[in-house]
C-alpha cells in the first residue's frame, strides 16, 4: 500500500514575471474540468454608448482541488490579519471651511 502522506519538498521561488498588475474586480467561471479567475482593474465607460466595460488584463485557470486550496489559503491569510489588527472605530470627517 503506497504512502498517502506528502512529505515537504523545499523549493526557491523564482519570478520570471517582478511587475504586479493591480486588480479591484475579478470575475469568476467554474466549468466541470477548472475554476477561471478573470482580473481587472476597473470597470470603464465608453464614451459614445455609455457602455461599462471591464477590460480583464489576466486569466488565471486551475483545477478545482486547487482552486479549493487557494480559497482555503486566502481565508486563512485574511483570518491571521483580521487577528492582528483591531477594528477601526475610525471615521472619516470633512474638513470645515470658512465662508467670508
């Protein structure tokens, strides 16, 4: 009987790609073989239909199990932040003008 467990494998990063693109929207599709992550960076308006219009500037597909690890890793990661920071009771205020 084969052994279930993986064992850690040490492996270096390397980044073939050091820009980062930004994105503020991401649009999901689920097909029955992957998960397709489609990222923005805004929604825009064109200007003769007033047509919104969301330029996708990257695609990222997986398999469902790792689709699943990443949503796993991502509420993990926000859980641990949410831990470290308190809550702001912080709000924001207009700044007063005079009026001559």
């Amino acid at each position: 009987m084969a052994d279930t467990d993986q064992q850690p494998q040490n492996f270096q990063l390397r980044y073939d790609e050091t820009t980062a693109k930004y994105a503020t929207q991401a649009v999901l599709n689920v097909t029955d073989d992957d998960v397709i992550l489609n990222f923005a960076s805004g929604l825009i308006t064109e200007n003769n239909s007033k047509q919104g219009i969301l330029p996708i500037h990257t695609r990222i597909a997986m398999s469902h199990n790792n689709a699943l690890r990443l949503a796993m890793l991502l509420n993990q990661a926000l859980f641990q932040l949410s831990k470290k920071s308190p809550p702001s009771s912080a709000t924001a205020k207009l700044p007063e003008i005079e009026i001559p």
